[in-house]
C-alpha cells in the first residue's frame, strides 16, 4: 500500500467529526478531572484553537502542551494542530528544572495548561477549561506536528522534531487497522513520551473512547482499573502486561511495545485475541514496525515495517547482513523526525545516507540490534549502545551518571540496569576525604531526573570495574549489586518473615535476607510493589493493598502486618488497636519530624513519597486513624480528645523531645493536628510550627452552624479529592464516605479550650480554587497563636496541601530549618 503525506493532520480532523456525528454522547476521553463526549471533544477542540489564536499562536508556532492526564488531552493536541502549530509535550510531573530546560530548549512561546501546571517561567498560558467559545480561524498547514524530549547523552534531554508530514504517514497506517468502533481504550502512559501519543490518536482514528489510568498515583491498580474499565483495546509494555494478564477478559486488541516481550507473553496475550508488538523509534514517528496477528505475523517479532518506512540490517561496516545475521537496524522513509532540536551535530551523526544503500536516501541508525527471518520479520535483540530501556522508558545512561557526578563528592559514576530488567542501578565513587551516602544521592537524582530515570539501587564502590578494553563493565556491576544482596542484617525469625523474604528475592531477583531492608531501596518500584502484593496475596490468602506494603516497606513490618491481620502476631491479641503513628524513616528518634493528619477519610499512605523526597535528614511520621490502610479494621474512637490523647502518647514515646517537630494537618486533619499540638504544648514538647492546610478555624468547628458531618458536604469533599478518590468505583467510594461520616462524627465530639491560644507559630495555607474553605476563615487562625501567624494561598483547590507537594513541601523543610527539597 502506498501512502501520501498530507501538510496537516487531516484525517484526524475529519475523525473528530465523524464520530461527533455518528456517536455524538459516546465517551471519546474521560480522566480524573471529567469525561468528555464525542460531540464535546469535537466543539472543544475548535475553543481551544480560537483562544490560543487570540493568545498568538499559530503555523510554527511552539505550544507547550500539559494537559496530558486531563480530558482535555486529545482536544489540546488538535487544537494546535489545527492552528498548524508545534505541540511540546510535557509531563508536569517531570522535575521543575527539566521542565523549564525543555520550555527554553524548545523556543515556546504559548502554555497550553490547567492552572495546577507550574513553572518559573512567564509564558503566556491558555487554560481549556476557561477557553471562551469563539470562532477558530481556519485550519493552517505547518512544518513540525510535536517535540518530544528523551534522555541525552550529555546529561541534557534531547528534542526530536517530528513533522506533519512524519504524524500524517503514521495516522494513515493506523488507520488501516481497521479497530471496530465503540467502547473504550486505556492509555497509562506519561504524556510526555510519544507512546501517549499512539493511543490518543489509535481510539481518536477508530472511534473508540480513552481512558487514562494515572500509574503514578497513589495505590494505583492497574488489574484493577482494567477490569472497571472493561477495555476493548489496551496498549501498554510487555512489563506492565505481565502484571495484568486475567484483567484482559474485555480486550480485543492488546498492542505491546516500548520494550522486548518475552516470548511466553506474547503467547498468553495473543490467545483468543488480536496482538500487535510494535516498534519504533522516536526519531521514526512512534512507529516503524509492527507484527500482527490479523496477518498471520509472529507477535514474539517486530514484525515489518509499516506503509512508507523501509528497514535495513547492517553490520558495523553498515553492510546488509543475510537473514538471521545480528545487525543494526536502519530505518529510512519520509516519515523520520526532521532531527534533533538545536543540536546539528547530533542529527547529522544519527541521520544520514549510507553509500550503496537505498540510492542515498536519508537513514535513521537506531542503535538497535536485531535479525532478520527469511520472511521479512525482524527479531529484536537488544541495544548497540549504552541506551536503554526499562518499564519501556529510553533511558540514556549517560544523562544518569553526569546528574550524580555533578555531586561535588562524586569522582565518577557508572549506571546499570538491574538483573532483573526492572529498574536502573548507580555505582558511584567517592572522592577521598569526602562522604555522602546513597540517600543523598538517590535524592539528588529525584530532583534532576524524570522517575523512570532515577536509579533504584546506589552502591558506593572504591573503584569501577572495566572490561578487557578498558570500558566500563556495566555487567559485572549488575551482577555484584545482584549478589550483594542484603546479608549483614537481620536474619528472618518468623515464618512470614520468611515467607515475605522469599516473595521479595523472587521478585527483586536478588537475595532478600535482612527483615529490616527497604524495599524500594533494594530496587523495588511501583510496578514490582503490585506484584509483590498479588504475590504475596496468593501465598498467604490475605487480602491487603499496595499501601500496606508502602506503610511497611521492610519483610519485618510487613510480616507483622500481615500476622496482626490474622491474628497471629507475637504478644499482639485479636482486635487490639494498631499504632496511630506510621513512620518511614528507619530511626526517626532523633531528628527534625514532620508529623502529618491527612484530611477525613484518607490514609497517611499519600506521604511516604515525602521521606523519599526529604531523605535522611527528615523523619516523616504519619497519623493513621482507624478504618484505613495498615488498621481497616480498627474502630474509630469515641472523641477527637480520644484520637488527640493517642498520637500524643505515641509522639512522646517516639521522637525526643530536642527534635524539632512540625504539625501538618490538612482539612479534618488540621483540626485534629490543632488538639495535638496543644497537648502536646501543655506537657511541654511544644512544636516549632502548627501548619494548617484548607482548614476551618477552631471555633468554626465548634460552633453549633458546622455542617462538615452533612451528607452535602460529605460529597463536596469527595469530590474535592485527589484524582485517585474521584476514580474510584462504587464500593470504595461508598467506604470512604463512611470514613468521612466516622471523622465527621469525631469532629462533631470538639468543644473549644477555655485556653485555645498556642505557644508557638501558626501557618494558615489555602488553596486559590478551594470552594470549601476561605482566605477569610483561614485568617480566623490568627487568634490562636501568641507568637508568628501567617497565611499564604497556593495554586489549587481544596486539596492543595499534597497535590501541590513541589511547592509545599520546600516550606515545611523550611519550618524544620533543613534545606529546601
């Protein structure tokens, strides 16, 4: 089949309307912010393309797009397209400093974002949701369809510019996978990785709905998710895959890619159902090759190249190899990247002709090895390079190792991909006379790098291993940090302790044999966490979360957990009450705390991403009520003085009274974080601070008029929620009511101190967009505190206090007197 490239994007365009006319009411795109309809997306993308007009914006000129994870997504990509405009793609999760790198690097002139995205920078900003309905100017051809950044090998990401004419090839190959229509895909991807990009415009094309699954949220499950959503097409790596393959039931179409799939999946994914295993370079618009089933290709393969792409395997003298003949793979067609973004050097070193070749036409070097089968199917092998990849993320190892040798007590570093393919490892030396530890460097990295890139594990070595020609010897350092394993510690005593230790070597596929080892810091990530919780879930019969797990990271806590929940724990009875307090610092006595309430109804769970964040410096100690997480089946106290005198007892047994202690309380938890702290004042360990997050004064929640228990504002405060409590079903958000009715009870049950005034500063934080809590109200805190009172608004709505954590988390080290995060 031969393609024509068009100058902008217009089967796209004429998808939109066709399935707003023939589906107008069907889902077409529904996140954690609202769900939009065929029709709607139709109208909305139109909006947004006058509005960003009207800010300036048209052919060439840059967009930074960051609505990736909101509904207005798709409609923001075709807004600009329509203008003939270049999309960025970003991902406001990325680090700050990244963030702004990239908007610099990339020349943008216009933000394309909701009010939660923010930068240093004073980009003129359009927000979908408040985009005025105007007429958009007609649509205009352009030269570059979208940037995206991928890891650089000079420490920097790199852009690639991919044109229209590359996105319009790609848009008229999928459409010939002809997809019925209807129903919903899922897209789990980061939006700034042009995988995002395939199922956007894969369910756009074929007129089935997307919804987006946040993979980096709090206890996300994916299987989970999968089987609420009831998927027709699911695109995801073969890693994610593994984790979910009996959530697979609805699906019709499952396309893997981003990564190797190991034969055995490949097998169970293609059973009963259409398979793509696609591959594709950035550089060659998404993708270049796919094998599918429909057509009788081998899904363990990459299949062919598409319509418009043509592939070569050459040696390193870049001669054509013969079938079966490792080789590098060379991709040439007019739908490669244009190269990379203000980098000459690097383009012409990665795209060129090759004498003798396909008459001089212009190539892409992949850097990928494969082979080929007499009947055209390409074999993936691995990488020719130091690039890689893990979780389906490319990662330069490079750009790793210059963040971590910018520490100046760094000589040199050395990453590595774990043994088991999972997650990325860093041998660092140490300079002599110089000392850190593998905290601060894991911690320096979270700052620099995008999380797929930061290494799970850092072995300080004396020296790095090299090869017989002198190179590094990335293999033998994955192979001592895999054999290190954990020894030194303490040895399992329990048979759960064992039973947890096996589970974690089988998994982290090193040995596990020290019950107070983190694990995340032995490698683990989210991903291995869910697979750690089903594994241990069929082994033990015991139904617990993945926040289970985040609350106790250790095989010992974690097997006390799961005894208390059966009732078998050492020296604990049945029903006896769970600790109020959860720490996630391995000796949190001694140094500045920061003890944190979360708002009615939630878990303490959503703050351990903070020690991790903090790092050894600060001990983060969260206070769980019952009926959640590590205590669902404890019973809720019959007062809030009840709740207030049990953290009390328990702060006094845990942190020494020279540590410098910060109350964090957000909503309900600000009020119950204000009883703490003022017991805790009257026994005479009073805190530096009492910080308060969208909540009520004192006497507000004491007075008679307070509604906070009332089924109303119950529901406001769901909603008001995280994206995580907006998407959950039924049933659990049923339960979550029910904790909120039980704190709402608690709150009920405060009377008013005849001395209510604190010894101490008070900080009263709101968010601008909260609609449930004013700046007026939160001035109301002024009255109780005889010393510093401060109010400061921030960026967001009623749950601003750890959705906004890039901004609010520096402020609280600063009460604690450590340096900014």
């Amino acid at each position: 089949m031969s393609v024509t490239a068009a100058p902008m994007p217009v089967r796209l365009f004429a998808a939109a309307d066709r399935w707003a006319a023939e589906t107008p009411s069907a889902v077409a795109f529904t996140a954690s912010d609202g769900t939009l309809d065929f029709r709607g997306q139709a109208r909305q993308f139109r909006v947004t393309a006058a509005a960003l007009a009207a800010a300036g914006a048209g052919a060439g000129t840059m967009v930074g797009v960051a609505t990736g994870r909101s509904c207005y997504a798709p409609t923001s990509l075709l807004a600009a397209w329509w203008l003939g405009a270049t999309a960025v793609l970003l991902d406001e999760r990325h680090p700050a400093e990244r963030l702004n790198f990239v908007l610099d690097d990339a020349g943008v002139e216009v933000l394309l974002a909701t009010e939660e995205f923010a930068t240093t920078t004073g980009l003129i900003r359009v927000d979908p949701v408040g985009a005025t309905e105007n007429p958009a100017p007609p649509p205009a051809a352009g030269d570059l369809a979208y940037l995206v950044y991928t890891s650089g090998t000079t420490g920097r990401p790199k852009g690639v510019e991919v044109t229209y004419r590359g996105l319009d090839l790609l848009v008229a190959a999928l459409a010939e996978l002809s997809i019925p229509p209807g129903g919903l895909g899922v897209n789990a991807l980061s939006p700034a990785f042009d995988g995002w990009l395939w199922c956007t415009l894969l369910h756009l094309l074929h007129g089935q709905g997307t919804a987006i699954i946040d993979l980096a949220a709090d206890d996300t499950d994916l299987a989970g998710h999968l089987a609420a959503i009831k998927p027709r097409t699911v695109c995801l790596t073969p890693s994610l895959l593994a984790t979910c393959t009996d959530a697979l039931s609805t699906v019709e179409l499952v396309v893997t890619a981003g990564e190797r799939c190991p034969g055995d999946l490949a097998e169970r994914l293609a059973t009963g159902r259409r398979m793509l295993n696609v591959y594709g370079p950035t550089e060659t618009t998404i993708a270049a090759t796919w094998a599918d089933t429909a057509c009788g290709d081998d899904p363990v393969t990459i299949g062919r190249a598409l319509p418009g792409y043509r592939t070569f395997v050459l040696d390193e003298h870049r001669c054509p190899v013969l079938p079966g003949t490792p080789g590098e793979l060379y991709v040439g067609g007019p739908a490669l990247a244009r190269g990379y973004r203000n980098q000459p050097a690097l383009t012409a070193d990665r795209f060129g002709p090759v004498p003798g070749i396909a008459g001089g036409e212009r190539l892409y070097r992949t850097g990928d090895l494969v082979s080929a089968r007499p009947d055209g199917q390409l074999d993936y092998l691995g990488r020719t390079d130091d690039q890689v990849k893990v979780r389906g993320f490319r990662i330069e190892l490079a750009e790793v190792e210059q963040v971590v040798e910018e520490l100046p007590a760094i000589t040199s570093a050395a990453a590595f991909v774990l043994e088991s393919g999972a997650a990325l490892g860093i041998a660092a030396v140490v300079a002599p006379g110089n000392h850190i530890d593998a905290g601060a460097i894991r911690e320096h990295c979270l700052a620099k790098l995008p999380g797929h890139a930061v290494p799970s594990v850092v072995d300080l070595v004396l020296v790095l291993p090299t090869t017989g020609n002198g190179k590094v010897d990335r293999d033998a350092l994955s192979q001592a940090s895999g054999a290190t394993g954990t020894g030194g510690g303490r040895a399992p005593s329990t048979p759960r302790e064992s039973e947890v230790c096996a589970a974690w070597s089988e998994l982290l596929e090193r040995p596990v044999v020290d019950v107070d080892a983190d694990f995340f810091e032995l490698g683990g990530h989210s991903l291995l966490a869910a697979q750690a919780v089903a594994a241990l879930r069929r082994s033990t019969g015991i139904r617990f979360s993945i926040t289970v797990l985040l609350s106790h990271p250790t095989p010992a806590k974690l097997a006390r957990e799961l005894d208390r929940r059966t009732g078998t724990a050492t020296g604990s009875g049945t029903g006896r009450p769970g600790s109020w307090l959860v720490t996630w610092h391995p000796e949190p006595a001694r140094r500045p705390t920061l003890l944190c309430l979360p708002h009615g109804g939630a878990g303490c769970g959503r703050y351990r991403p903070w020690q991790e964040r903090l790092g050894d410096r600060v001990s983060v100690v969260g206070v769980q009520l019952p009926g959640r997480e590590n205590r669902w089946p404890d019973k809720h106290p019959d007062t809030l003085a009840d709740a207030a005198e049990a953290v009390v007892a328990e702060v006094a047994g845990l942190i020494e009274p020279a540590a410098p202690l910060v109350v964090f309380g957000e909503s309900f938890g600000g009020l119950l974080g204000y009883e703490v702290a003022r017991r805790l004042g009257e026994r005479g360990r009073p805190p530096v601070a009492l910080v308060v997050a969208a909540s009520e004064p004192p006497h507000e929640w004491a007075s008679t008029h307070h509604d906070y228990g009332s089924e109303a504002v119950l529901h406001r405060l769901l909603d008001a929620g995280s994206a995580t409590v907006r998407d959950l079903d039924r049933d659990t958000r049923n339960y979550v009511l029910t904790l909120l009715r039980r704190d709402g009870a608690l709150a009920a049950t405060f009377d008013l101190p005849p001395e209510h005034r604190l010894d101490f500063a008070v900080h009263a934080w709101g968010g601008d967009a909260d609609e449930l809590v004013t700046a007026a109200s939160l001035d109301g805190w002024s009255g109780y505190t005889t010393r510093e009172f401060a109010r400061r608004q921030f960026d967001g709505g009623h749950m601003f206090g750890t959705e906004l954590s890039e901004t609010t988390l520096p402020a609280l080290a600063k009460l604690l007197g450590v340096p900014a995060c």
